[in-house]
C-alpha cells in the first residue's frame, strides 16, 4: 500500500469544507508509517481527456485553486498507476466527484477519478473500470462523464442505516462483472458523527475489505482516492481503518 500525497494539499485553497485547516494534516498522522509518493500536477492534456477547455480556463482563473486542483489530478493519475501493481490510496484534495466535462461545484473542481481511469484506458493499461463511490453525496460528476461508456461500471452507494449500506454494498459488488481494475471514490461524511450519521470506523474496515476481495477478479487492482469527509477529529483514524481493510 502507498499514499500519494503532496504538501501542497495542505494549503487552504479555498473557503469550502474540503480545504479547511487542519483536516490533511489528522489524515497524515493516523498514516505515519506508510511509504509515500509525491505526484506531479496533472498535465493540461490529462484534464482535457475529461473535462472541455472551457471548464479548466474557469479553475484557472484563481491560481492556487488551480494549482492544488491539478496537483489532485495528477495524484488521482499516480495512484491509479501504482494500483497496476500494489495498491494506493490519494491523500487528496481538492475533491473530484462532483466535477463534470463543463460544470463543477461540491468543493471540486476536476474529476480526480475520472482523469485518472481515462488516462488508464488510454495509455491501454486497462480496459474497463469499475468506480465504486462511497461518499455520503451522489457522484454527480463522474456519472455524467461515464453514462455512456461502457468500459465503466459506476456503482454509487447512498447513505442509509449502517447494516443495510453494508449489506447492499457486498451484494452490488458481488454482482458487478468484467473489469480490469477498481477505483474507489473514498468520502467519508457517511461517518457516524459526520453529516451523514451512520458508519462507525469498523464499517470502514469491513468496506475496504469487500474492495479487496472484489478486486481478486481484476489481480487485485485497486484504489482509492480522498474525497469528502469533515469531521475533522476523527478523520484519519477511519481513514486508517479502511486502508487497512483495502491493503
Ligand atoms: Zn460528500
């Protein structure tokens, strides 16, 4: 298991959640142990294999955003190439789930997962994906990307009572077919004392190792990528017991 993670994704970019102080930095010291890697930012022809031009002249036009959001991109691509042979999680921000081709909001700005498997199937390391999200939100942005690729299986999980979301979660991964590595869009606002109130840190052990046994049929690709999550005190020891679950 490698962290991809940069000091930079320490910096408060912006006045939303996701960049709120002192949030990376609870994540990073439940993670002390791990081996890191330190990603380069995303290439302007990476984002375009995602998003339009149009889209990314916006994010440019305040330059730490862009900065940090390409710098995501480019960790979102790094830890997706990792998954090739072990697996990785993206100690990430800004988040990415919510970034369409031509519109963002939620706190992202580009579609981490999204740049990340496209790159994948492009350079032909893979040939389909399945996107497993669990954040408390729907994955509106990488929905509307992928709707009408078939190389993608996107299972977005809703927040409900703990024992069903568990239930539920095993039984669709179960059922999805046929693909060569799994992407997880890890948010974890469904946390107990989070805004989603449900998950205690134990649930998140037991989804990371549904990930990993889902992943025997792919060679046991797979990864993970940070996206929402706000309770500050007590993110990184769930954050822990999934990857330890995962890994
Ligand atoms: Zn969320």
């Amino acid at each position: 298991m490698k962290i991809v993670f940069h000091e930079k994704y320490k910096r408060v970019y912006t006045y939303d959640p996701a960049s709120e102080a002192g949030r990376i930095e609870n994540i990073l010291e439940a993670l002390k142990g791990y081996e890191f890697v330190q990603p380069e930012p995303a290439a302007e022809e990476d984002l375009l294999l995602v998003h339009t031009q149009s889209l990314i002249d916006s994010v440019k036009r305040d330059a730490l955003v862009f900065e940090v959001a390409s710098l995501a991109a480019g960790g979102a691509i790094t830890a997706a190439q990792i998954a090739l042979n072990e697996p990785a999680f993206g100690l990430i921000r800004p988040p990415g789930h919510h970034a369409s081709r031509d519109f963002n909001g939620g706190f992202c700005f580009f579609n981490n997962m999204a740049i990340a498997i496209t790159k994948l199937i492009q350079d032909k390391k893979v040939n389909k994906a399945l996107i497993v999200d669990i954040d408390l939100h729907y994955g509106n942005g990488t929905y509307d990307i992928f709707s009408s690729n078939e190389n993608i299986i996107f299972l977005n999980m809703v927040c409900q009572e703990r024992q069903k979301y568990l239930a539920e979660l095993k039984e669709r991964l179960e059922k999805a077919k046929e693909y060569d590595i799994i992407g997880v869009s890890a948010g974890f606002d469904t946390y107990e004392k989070d805004w989603g109130r449900s998950l205690k840190t134990e649930d998140y052990n037991t989804i990371g190792s549904m990930i990993k046994k889902a992943a025997k049929s792919c060679h046991g690709r797979r990864f993970a990528l940070l996206e929402g999550g706000y309770y500050i005190p007590h993110l990184g020891k769930y954050v822990k017991s999934f990857l330890q679950g995962l890994e």
